[in-house]
C-alpha cells in the first residue's frame, strides 16, 4: 500500500509540472496576440487542474468522468501510469 500511495504522489507531482508546462504554453500564445489559442490553453488548464485536484481528493470517479471528457491529445498530460490507475 505504501508503494501505491509513493507512485499516486509522484505521479500527480509529474501531473501538476504537466499542467504547468500547459500554462507556460497558453502564456506564450497570449502574448503572440493569439487569443483563440490562448483561451483554448486555459480551458485545458482549468479541465487538467479539475482533475488533478478529484484524484488528490481520491475522489477517482469523478477524475474518470473529466477524463472521459478531454481530447486525447490534452489528456496525454496525465502521466500514464496514474490515467491506466484511474481508467481501469
């Protein structure tokens, strides 16, 4: 049980850096004057940040209906071992 409660930490502290990379990203897009980008990024921060905080939570269900939501290319934010832990 240790083992899990180590690698669930870890793998939402590689989630939450995730999730920020997202946000440095959507920045970037802001200041090239791309708001359409931009408002998109937030939007995938806010959905991945959702997450992150139902899993902390341990609220597992909830982070699988939000999961279930994304696009595939936002939700290859998840790090794979905690989204194949989740969505089982």
């Amino acid at each position: 049980m240790k083992n899990t409660e180590r690698f669930l930490e870890r793998d939402l502290e590689r989630f939450d850096a995730n999730i920020a990379a997202l946000a440095r990203e959507g920045k970037r897009w802001a200041a090239g004057d791309d708001d359409e980008m931009a408002d998109q990024y937030k939007t995938d921060e806010r959905d991945l940040r959702a997450i992150h905080t139902a899993i902390r939570g341990k609220n597992f269900r909830r982070a699988t209906r939000l999961i279930d939501r994304l696009d595939t290319i936002v939700r290859d934010r998840i790090p794979t071992r905690l989204y194949n832990a989740i969505c089982k």
